[in-house]
C-alpha cells in the first residue's frame, strides 16, 4: 500500500530522531544549517578540485551564507513559538489546569493546531465544569452536595469566628413518597431547596446533606439572629405552602449548634443533628438548639 504524504513526512522525522533526539528545534537548525552552507561547501570542494582559491569570492560567500543562517535560526525559532505554546498549554491540559486564552493561528498548518489546542481546551474545560458540578452539587435540587458544602465551609471557618450551623429535616416526608410517588417527592425537595435559598443572605451556604435533609451555615452570626432566619423559612411556608399537588402543607423540623471554627465544625454539626432529633421528638415543625 503506498505511503500517504503524511507517512512519508513521519517517516523523515523518525529517520532524523538520531539528531538531537530530544530537541526538535535542534534538529531543525541543524537541517537547516547544512542545507544553507550547500553553496559554500560546493564552492570549497570546486576550490580544492582545481586547486585555484579565490578569496575575492569565498569571503563574500561565507559572509553571506553565515548571515543567511543566522537569520534563518531566527525567523525558524519565531516561526516554531506557536508550536512551542501550543505544547505548553496541552500539558496544562493533561494537568487538569484552565486555559484561560488561546491565541489564533493563520489558515496554515499551525493555525490548525492552535484551533485543535483551542477545541480541546473549550471541552476539557467544560468536562471539568461538568465533573466539579457532579462532585459537588446536587443535581436534583442544584445546591451544593455534602462535598461541596465542606470543601465551601472550610475557608469560611479558617479563624475563629462565630458561625451557626443549621440542620433541616422535612416532616413526613416519606409519607409523601409513598403516598404520591417519587416524582412528586423531587418537586417537593427542589422547591423547598428553592425556598430555602431565597431566605437566607448571600453569606449563607446551604446544601442538601441527604435524602431530605439539608445543612446551613450562618457564618458571623449568632443562635438569635439564626433563628430568625430559619424562622422567616418557616413563615413562608405557613403564608405560601408547599402542597405538590398532595393537599399537604409541608414543614420541616431544625437544629442549631455554633461552630467557632474548622475544627469545631464536625462537634457542631453533631450537637444541631441532635437537638434537629429533639425537635422531632417534641412534636416536629420547630427549631432547637
């Protein structure tokens, strides 16, 4: 089967790998060297034949041809740089990293690189978008997940500083499921989630912590003004209910704890898990803390 112009043009690389072997642009000079100083080798190899030497027309050939060269290894190098980057920013790539911007090539051989880097860029980037929503939100309710709610907390509490943490339970819930189905039990949970954003500030974190459980943290705040929040979500509900369709009127029961810091935070979250069971226990539909 003969060789596509391709296979040949692979088959020159590899056979000129013994030059400089780890250095392409090496190896191009040096093509390059010997193919511009032709002239004068085959000036000096007629010298010597008919052993007449002209220096009147080596020394302008040599002058020239080492000004050609030179100028050649430069326009070459700038010629290679796009290649260069293009190199840089797929092992950024392969390293998981953004690229923020790829420069446009030409209709030429590495304008069609730079487009490639570029397309690869753009769907490697929306991969890794795709894969950080997945590894921390929650794709019923689009808050974040457990893990993206400790990854969010985590600089929050780097000092001491007072912070309350909330857990939410939704009363009946699996009453709700078993009466009316699944689907009717997701638009529960996402509007719930949806009220629940709407009522805390932009400095809150919330996430869904499981099944129908959700997780607050009211960083700089205190238990008072943390209970207000949470109880201006539970006076919401009792103006504008979420029935689904169901005929009932949802509520949900809370823990409070405060968190001084990162380390304290697992011993909070336990302490407001708890007292969220104590507001079970005492009749369901009110906050502890």
């Amino acid at each position: 089967m003969p060789y596509s112009r391709e296979a040949k043009t692979m088959r020159f690389y590899d056979a000129t790998r013994f030059l400089f072997p780890r250095n392409f642009h090496l190896r191009l000079f040096t093509l390059c060297f010997g193919a511009v100083h032709l002239p004068l080798i085959a000036f000096c190899i007629t010298e010597a034949v008919v052993r007449q030497w002209d220096w009147r027309l080596f020394v302008p050939l040599l002058a020239a041809t080492i000004t050609g060269t030179a100028a050649a290894i430069g326009a070459i190098w700038a010629l290679l740089a796009p290649v260069a980057h293009a190199t840089t920013l797929l092992r950024m790539l392969q390293r998981g990293q953004r690229i923020a911007e790829v420069p446009e090539g030409g209709p030429d051989l590495v304008g069609e690189l730079l487009r490639g880097v570029a397309h690869a860029a753009a769907e490697t980037s929306a991969r890794i978008e795709r894969l950080a929503d997945a590894a921390e939100k929650d794709m019923l309710t689009g808050l974040r997940n457990r893990r993206g709610f400790l990854d969010a907390v985590a600089p929050l509490l780097h000092r001491e500083r007072t912070a309350v943490v909330a857990m939410l339970d939704l009363d009946h819930f699996k009453a709700i499921n078993d009466r009316f189905g699944h689907d009717a039990g997701d638009e529960v949970l996402r509007e719930f989630a949806h009220r629940l954003g709407g009522a805390l500030r932009r400095s809150d974190l919330s996430a869904r912590w499981g099944g129908e459980e959700f997780a607050v943290l009211l960083p700089d705040t205190g238990l008072d003004t943390a209970r207000e929040i949470i109880e201006r979500l539970r006076a919401g509900l009792r103006a504008n209910p979420i029935a689904a369709g169901t005929g009932h009127a949802l509520t949900f029961s809370c823990g409070m704890a405060v968190a001084r810091d990162y380390a304290t935070l697992a011993k909070a979250m336990g302490d407001a898990d708890d007292a969220l069971y104590g507001a079970k226990h005492a009749g369901r539909n009110r906050t502890m803390t």
